[in-house]
C-alpha cells in the first residue's frame, strides 16, 4: 500500500471537500445561534404533545427570525432574533391561547449583543491557544516542520468542520448548523483528537528512523503510516459507533454537537493518514536539510 506515493490525489481530495466549505464561508458566512448572534430563546413546555412543525407555522406569522426545534414530545425549542416587550408579551398570549403552555415549566432566556461579543472573542481565543500550545509541544516532542505539517492537518479539519457548517446552515437552512458554544466545544474537542491520532503516527515515523534501514525517508514515512494504519482506524471507528448511536436517539438541541463530533472524528482521522504525514515527505523533497 503506496499511501505517501498517492499524496497528490489525497490533497486533492481534501482541497475538493473544503473548497466548497470555504466559499460558503466566504460569501454566505454562518447561521449564529443565540450564544453569538444574541436574541431570545423559549424552552417551552405544553400541557399536551405537540409538533415542533406546528409551532414554527405560528411562529413565523410574527416575522421575528424563529427557529423552532423539538426537545420531546410536549417540549420544543423557540430561538428568535432579540424582541421588543410588545413582540415577547403577543407571542406569549398566542402560544398559550393556542398550544396550551404551561409556563410553570417553561424558561426563557435572553442573551444581548454585548455578551455574544465576548463570547465569539473567547472562542477564538480559546482555538488560537490550542494551536499555539501544540506547535510549543511538537516543537520540542519532535522538531518544527512536524509541528507545521500537524497544524496544517489540523486547520484542514477546522475547515472542514466549519466549512459543512457554513453550508448546513446558510444553504439548507438546518438548526444542525447553528454556531453555538456546543459547536465550540466540539471543535475544541477535534482538535485534541485529529493531534493525538498524528503524534502517533509521527512518534512510529522517528522510531523507524533511528533504526539503521536502507530505506529512503519517504518509505520509512509510508512503512510508519501503515503500521499505525489499524490501530488508528481501530481507535476511531469505536468512537465513530458511539457517536452514530448518540446522534440517532440524542434529544434535537444536542443532535448539531453529535454531529460536529462525528464530522471531526472521521476528517481527524483522514488528515493524520493521509495528509499530515505525507506533507513531512513534500517538506523533505522542498528542503532536503
């Protein structure tokens, strides 16, 4: 199995996933959940079982931007754009004329610009530090050009992730493609994954080099991949099974996290194989120091 000797066709794989993603990104952007863009959100609860379909026919007669999402049978999920006192106290009235509502059971939260802010500044600031932290770490675990080739590896999963956002969001319309703390937290999360699957790999490739071989670097860089080859598909698909399972019977206002997971894994899992490594090849034939 060539895997570094098929490199181009790899990266070009990976440049027609993300492609797509980007001009999205760059032309359409994402659909902000309340945590970021601000805005009202009702965590309704009804005294009977009702439809999250029918509420959001309702709901867009007032023309105030909502989502509606189901959270169980008698429970949905109203996010809008921020409301006037008159918007929130007829919206109120219309639900619980018309759904039976019981408000004992209900909340409503409301989340303004000014925290938004500071929650997209931290959230940037929070995937800056990562990165930095592990080109510190591979830097001295390794030597620079791996910590480069991890974090391009790396940021081809951010752009993944992000990228099948922008478009679940912006072009089909879907509450899965909400950017919110969740998704935050589930980027973060790929990011730890997608390293500790390429650290394996490389610490194989520096073993196999410190042996005497008379195999030249691009083989012994192929011969590593493959001998991490299983144990790296091994690890990922027993997370893949658990996540599938979780994003099928998972309530709706955690499916989009499920799934920001999902995505990560698998695209973690590609560009430690086949991106991450043989870019140490490119970089060798670049600067053969």
């Amino acid at each position: 199995m060539n895997i570094v000797g098929r490199r181009n066709l790899y990266f070009l794989l990976s440049l027609a996933i993300i492609l797509p993603g980007i001009i999205s990104m760059a032309f359409l952007g994402f659909r902000l959940g309340i945590d970021f863009a601000g805005g009202d959100q009702y965590n309704l609860t009804f005294r009977q079982p009702v439809q999250a379909t029918a509420v959001q026919k309702e709901m867009d007669t007032f023309s105030v931007e909502a989502t509606v999402q189901q959270a169980g049978s008698n429970r949905v999920l109203i996010t809008t754009r921020p409301l006037s006192l008159k918007e929130d106290t007829a919206i109120r009235n219309d639900l619980a004329a018309k759904f039976n509502v019981d408000f004992s059971q209900s909340s409503i939260a409301e989340v303004g610009p000014t925290i938004a802010r500071e929650l997209v500044v931290g959230a940037g600031g929070l995937i800056l530090i990562a990165s930095i932290l592990i080109v510190i770490y591979l830097s001295i675990r390794f030597n620079y050009k791996f910590a480069l080739a991890a974090i391009l590896a790396l940021l081809h999963d951010v752009f993944v992730l992000t990228g099948i956002w922008s478009i679940l969001g912006k072009v089909f319309n879907s509450p899965l493609g909400e950017i919110n703390t969740l998704f935050v937290t589930a980027a973060l999360t790929v990011i730890g994954f997608s390293v500790h699957d390429t650290i394996v790999i490389f610490d194989r490739i520096r073993e196999n080099l410190r042996q005497a071989s008379r195999l030249s670097f691009e083989q012994n860089v192929n011969l590593s991949i493959i001998q991490s080859l299983a144990r790296s598909l091994n690890t990922s698909m027993t997370v893949i099974f658990v996540l599938v399972a979780l994003f099928l019977i998972s309530p709706q206002n955690i499916k989009g996290f499920t799934l920001a997971l999902l995505i990560g894994i698998v695209s973690g899992t590609y560009s430690s194989i086949f991106n991450a490594s043989p870019l140490l090849v490119v970089w060798r034939r670049l600067d053969p120091r």
